[in-house]
C-alpha cells in the first residue's frame, strides 16, 4: 500500500510540475522565461525535444 501511495503522489507532482510548465512556456510574458520552460519540458519530455526547438526558432523569427 505505501509503494502505491507512493507512486501516485509522484505522479500528481511529475503532472503539476508539467503542467506549469506548459502553461509558463504557452503563455509567460518575457520571451527567455518561455524558452527557459520548453527547454525544462524538453528534458522532462524526451520525445519533444525536436519539437520545442523547433518552435522556438518559428516564434523568434528573423532577426531574434
């Protein structure tokens, strides 16, 4: 029972901590605070980290 108590307040911090994340990254006023978020999502997600560079250089655009 305590291993799966355990396990699921993991859970709960690992998706709150995601979640700020994505909502700091989506939606945070200062441009390096938004690239500071992807690149923290980015080692907490490993399969989207093509995709946030990806969208970080399609937001700076030209001459960033």
């Amino acid at each position: 029972m305590a291993i799966g108590l355990l396990s699921t307040v993991a859970a709960v911090f690992y998706g709150g901590t995601i979640s700020i994340l994505a909502l700091t990254a989506t939606f945070a006023r200062r441009r390096t605070l938004r690239r500071e978020a992807r690149s923290t999502l980015a080692v907490l997600l490993p399969g989207r980290a093509v995709e946030s560079l990806r969208a970080d250089s399609v937001t700076a655009g030209p001459g960033s």
